[in-house]
C-alpha cells in the first residue's frame, strides 16, 4: 500500500473515532441540559413521565444513529469515497425513517398525556444529530477532500 492510501485511512479512521467522541458528549451535554432546565423550570410534576422516559428513548436512538452512522461512513469513505454524497443523502433518509418509526413506536404504546414532551425532546436530540452531522462532515470533507 503507497504512502498516500496509508494517510488517507488513518484519516478517515481518526474521523470517525472523533466523530463518535463528539456525538456521545453532544448527546449526554443535552441530556443534562432538559434535565437541568426541567428541575430549574419546576413544572414537571411527573418527572419520570414526562421527561425522563422521552429522554433515554431520545438519548437512545441518537446514540445508536450514530453510531451507525459513523461505522456506515467509514465503510463507504475506505471502499469507494467517489460515493459519499450518495451515502450522505441515503443515511438521512434512513434516519428521517427510523425516527419516524420510533417516534410512532413511543405514541402508540405510551401514555398519550406526554406525547407534546416526547416530541419536544426528540425533535431536539433529532435536530442536534442532524445538525452536528451536516456540519462535521462538512469540515471533513473539505479538509481531507475524501470524495
């Protein structure tokens, strides 16, 4: 293997270990963000309920996402990066429907009182992964210009 192939996938693995780094302490940051501003507010009668359950099914799908996420991009930028805009636009798509799907799980087997919470959280951890992604990988691709 020449010089350039050995640097291009050790960058491409030192993305994806700082991506995951960087998604975790997101996740658990805004984690302990709705549970400060949840006890500050001191409007959550039923905390459990309506906070903390949304919050570890938020705080779950996000870091399973991206997890997934990460381990599928460094699978398409080491075997074909001429492929990655293809990658990025099927990744969001399958995101949008594996939120969907757990969005549509937690509504029809939980209580129907907390679904404006659930919504709330989810949309913010959804909101946040999305956004994280779309502007990491940006930086990526312009500095190691993988594609």
């Amino acid at each position: 293997m020449e010089k350039d192939e050995k640097m291009r996938l050790q960058a491409i693995r030192q993305a994806g270990i700082k991506y995951k780094q960087i998604s975790l302490w997101m996740t658990a940051a805004m984690a302990l963000a709705i549970l400060f501003s949840c006890r500050i507010s001191a409007k959550c009668d039923d905390i459990i309920a309506q906070v903390v359950n949304p919050l570890i099914v938020s705080a779950i799908f996000s870091l399973v996402a991206s997890t997934a996420y990460g381990e599928a991009w460094k699978a398409v930028a080491k075997s074909s990066p001429a492929n990655l805009a293809k990658f990025y636009l099927a990744a969001l798509v399958i995101k949008m429907v594996a939120g969907t799907l757990v969005f549509l799980i937690y509504v029809l087997t939980c209580d129907k009182q907390n679904i404006l919470g659930f919504t709330v959280i989810f949309a913010l951890f959804y909101v946040m992964l999305l956004v994280f992604d779309c502007i990491y990988f940006a930086r990526v691709e312009k500095k190691s210009r993988l594609s």
